[in-house]
C-alpha cells in the first residue's frame, strides 16, 4: 500500500446469479486514490483485488478531487507465486472480458481514473456495450504503450505542456480569430492526459496497423515579435489542414496538436497578474509569467525534443509567408527575424529534431504549397481532400546530424526579437538528440532516396558513440554508392551492438562492396546486400504486415 493511497472495505457482493449476470452490479468497498499521489502506484494485488468468473462487474464512482473504487471484501492474497493464476484478474461477466496482468505491471493512479471514467459511461443493463466500452479502453491503452507515449506523459501529467483540440483550433480558425496564448485560452481549448491517452488510434485505421499518436507538433515561424501570428495567417492555414484531416475517414476522430505559442506558458501577464493577448503591454512594457509558470515554461523547454523526434508524433511546418509581409498590415521592429523559415534558429532545430531516430517521412509535412492563402490567410482552397494535401506537403527525410554539426549550422541562423538563443538551442537539441538516439535498438532509413553523400552525414553521426544500443541498421532503397558503403565501414567500430545491416546492392560497385564486408567481418557484423529484386519483395512484405517495424518485429529477414 504506497503512501497516499487509503484502503477501506465495507462492503458485499450483491450478486444474482440467476439473471446471469445482466442486472447484477456489485457494491465493494473503498480505494480512494488522492490527487496528491501523482507519481504513486496502487498495485491491486496489493490490494487484494481478485475477480473470479463468477464476479460482477464493479460499478465505479468519482467523487469530487477524490477517485473512488469499489471493491469486494478482500479475499486473502496469493501466499506464493506458484499460486498466482497466470492471468491473475479475469472477470466475465456482462458478456465482458476484463483481462489484465496485475501482477506484472502496476496500475498507476491515472489508469485507475481512466477506468473509472470509463465504468461510469457504462450503461447498466448493456452488457454489449459494456464489454466493448470495456475492451477499447484496454486496448487503447494497451496501443498508447506499444506506441511509446508514456514517453511524453511527464510533461502533460505536471502541466508543462498542454495539447490543444485540433477541433476548437479548427472552429477558431473559420471565426477568423486570433491564437491567445495559454494564459488567456479557455478550458475547452485543451486536452487532458486522459483524453490523450484514449484518442490513440489503436491501429486500425484504414484496416492497417500504423505505429502513431494522434499528436501533431506544429513548427511555423513568428510572424511579430510579440505574437507569432497576430492576423490569424498561420492559424488559418493549419486549420485549413486540420480540418481535412478530422474529415478523412481514416483520421477522424480527436487530435491533440502542440504549438509553442498556447502550449507552453508565455510572458504575458500584466503587472496585477492579469494574462493579455501578447506579450507587450499596452503602454510597452514587457508581460511576465508568474514564478510557478516560470518553472514549468523552463521543463516544458527540456521536453520539445521528445515531442519532435518521437517516432509516432506528426510535425507539420509552416514554412511560408502571407503575400507582401513584413508590410502592413505587420508592425515589425527595427530588430524583427525576417529570415526565412530554414534560416531561423528554433524552426531549423524543431526540424533536426524531427529527422532524429525512426520518425516515418509521410509523419513530416510542409504546408507551404499545399493551399492557397491571401494576406488575410484565407484558403482558396487547393487541397481537397487529406490526400492530396499530404501528396503535396510531404518532405523528404534528412539523415540526423550530430550535436556538433548542429552547433556549427545554428551559428548561421537568426532568432525573433533580436535574442540569441544559440546556446540554449544548442543544449536542448545535445539534450534531445541523446535522449533519443541513446534508445535506439533499430534505425529503420528505408526509401529515403539518401545518396552518397546522407549516407556519410549519417555515418558521422552515428560515429560520435551516440548509437551505443543500436542492433539493427536498415537502409533499403536508397542509393548509397561506393561513398556511402566506404562511410558505414568506417562508423562500424563506433557502434559497439551492431549485428545486422541491411541495404541495397545496385548503386555500390564490387571494391566498396568488399571493403565493406570485409569490415563487418571484423566486428561480427551480419551484412546482408539485397537485389532490386529482393527490395521489392521486402516492400511487398512491409505492406502484408503493414510497416516496416513490424516486418522486422516478424523475423522475416530470412
């Protein structure tokens, strides 16, 4: 029993057996999980939780900051491991399922309120309901783990860094308003941890299994120095793009969509602390945060990052100008960025952090010619339909670039408001970038279109050490050629773990070929060089299993 965490049980089993099981509910005894214990664990074995099949389904209530569960007078707890059932809590009932290996992993506090929501939407005499309400909740958790999201929960559970509903930007959008910042944004303009972790699309959109989250990370540039886009230009052009995605029958449904501006604490309270539009005053002055959101703006900067180079997160940029900008109706000061988007410091790191680690290029897209937009940013509409936009927005994919090199092109780039921030990018790309090539077990580059010369800024990358984990190099599809083949030999022996390699043949010529096996010989690398042939058949396996990370996870490679 962790602290903060108080047991009571009061309470029977109310049970007819006779009906089956459609109109019993059971009345149980009291887990109250305070708030307070965010980061506190409530293990039900510990609590002696065991459904038998005879059981009837809890009924679940939320009180106040209090989440209440009821519970059945607690049966003695297993003795032994040998007496623990495999599946240690299985309850059918209501013609539901409820399966779930307490005994190997813990239930944390926000799990257990996402069940309680979930039991109080129940109906009480569906049992078909019940047991699909039931089974999505399971298994939209289960897809929100297998999709690495718990990776980015420590920001969105403290506050850090809130997600914004891709719909109320959508409507936002087409009233032609402005984007405030998070101070001065309503409640309903947000998403909770909660409601993050039960939109993932499980899988199974368009009848295929997709590793992603229903997450979008907006990079764009600041149009003013005290607000990034103060006529609605940007906002009505990722509405616009928002709005096709949420009409896609693939991808409808709820988004969570980060943009810096109302997703991270900004400086514009006034002096009483009240939050305005921008961040300078009326009479001029600088707005402030207050200390509390001072401190979470400061770890909300730590974590942009993961949010960018997460493998299943999408990234749209916003890349091009209003028509006549930085004319009127813009108010620039003498000091304003009017660099381009690639020649900005944070929009060149947001986008190196995108090409770190395994994110798919079709993850990436660029908005920039994908519509038509005036001054005012009204779409004239170009893009019909999500696919067309994606056609037209979708980059191709950079080889990451080691911390060193990034250093060494930020020094070329401009910030808003005169500022240099380069030290501070600096560090939390060094941040990001280690925190997530150190992970890395497989780096997947298959059909980039990479020639000789990504392949070496990729080599020189992986041999700074950064890849201390990685097992699995997949390059299928790209033409490496000869430079490409002698730059792998010469990463080898900075990537320790390496045992498999996997690459095309057609483009690298028979010395750079040799040269190469011989190297992976001496580090009991497994090269294996696939024909033209063989790279359609791999493509053709990726799609029976529908992706690249699962055809490996299949052993197919054989």
């Amino acid at each position: 029993q962790p602290s903060g965490v108080t047991v009571a049980t009061h309470g029977e089993i109310a049970s007819d057996c006779s009906t089956g099981g459609v109109g019993a509910r059971a009345r149980f005894g009291a887990i109250q999980v305070r708030q307070a214990a965010t980061a506190e664990r409530c293990r039900l074995m510990g609590c002696g939780l065991s459904l038998s099949r005879r059981d009837r389904l809890p009924r679940l209530n939320a009180a106040d900051d209090d989440t209440t569960v009821t519970q059945a007078d607690r049966p003695p707890p297993l003795a032994t491991e040998e007496e623990a059932p495999p599946t240690l809590c299985r309850a059918e009932s209501c013609g539901a399922t409820f399966d779930r290996v307490f005994q190997q992993k813990p239930l944390e506090r926000r799990e257990l309120a996402i069940t309680v929501r979930a039991w109080e939407e129940l109906p009480e005499s569906l049992p078909s309901a019940a047991s699909s309400a039931w089974d999505d909740v399971l298994s939209k958790e289960r897809w929100w783990r297998k999709c690495m999201g718990s990776e980015l929960e420590p920001p969105l559970e403290n506050g850090a860094i809130a997600l914004v509903d891709a719909g109320w930007l959508v409507t936002l959008a087409e009233d032609n308003g402005v984007l405030p910042p998070r101070q001065a944004a309503p409640p309903e303009a947000f998403l909770s941890l909660e409601e993050v972790r039960m939109m993932t699309p499980m899988g199974h959109c368009a009848g295929y299994e997709r590793i992603n989250l229903r997450i979008i990370c907006v990079s764009h540039t600041w149009l003013q120095p005290e607000h990034p886009d103060p006529f609605g230009y940007n906002l009505r052009r990722l509405g616009r793009a928002l709005k096709l995605l949420l009409e896609s029958p693939h991808h409808c449904g709820r988004w969570g969509v980060f943009i810096d501006w109302i997703s991270l604490y900004q400086a514009c309270r006034a002096p009483d602390g009240t939050p305005q539009s921008r961040t300078v005053l009326s009479d001029g002055s600088c707005g402030r945060r207050l200390p509390s959101e001072d401190v979470l703006f400061r770890q909300a900067l730590r974590s942009l990052g993961l949010f960018y180079s997460h493998m299943a997160t999408h990234v749209f940029k916003l890349t091009s100008f209003p028509v006549g900008y930085p004319g009127p109706p813009y108010e620039l000061p003498p000091v304003a960025n009017l660099a381009g988007y690639d020649a900005r410091g944070w929009c060149y790191c947001e986008s190196s952090w995108a090409s770190i680690g395994n994110k798919c290029p079709d993850l990436v897209i660029d908005l920039h010619d994908t519509h038509g937009a005036d001054m005012s940013g009204v779409d004239t509409g170009e893009a019909e339909c999500w696919a067309s936009l994606l056609r037209g927005g979708q980059l191709r994919r950079d080889p990451p670039i080691s911390p060193a090199r990034f250093e060494a092109e930020l020094a070329t780039r401009s910030f808003t408001n005169g500022k240099d921030d380069k030290p501070l990018v600096a560090k939390l790309y060094r941040e990001g970038f280690t925190a997530r090539m150190g992970v890395c077990a497989r780096l997947v580059f298959a059909g980039h279109g990479w020639g000789p010369a990504e392949v070496a800024t990729m080599a020189e990358t992986l041999s700074t050490g950064c890849a201390h984990n990685l097992e699995m190099l997949v390059l299928l599809s790209n033409p490496v050629g000869d430079g490409g083949a002698l730059a792998i030999a010469g990463m080898l022996p900075h990537v320790p773990k390496l045992r498999l390699i996997l690459m095309g043949d057609a483009t690298v010529g028979t010395e750079a070929t040799a040269a190469l096996r011989a190297a992976c010989e001496a580090r009991a690398v497994d090269l294996r060089m696939i024909s033209k042939v063989g790279e359609v058949m791999w493509w053709g396996l990726c799609a029976s299993v529908h992706s690249v990370h699962d055809a490996l996870g299949e052993g197919a490679l054989e």
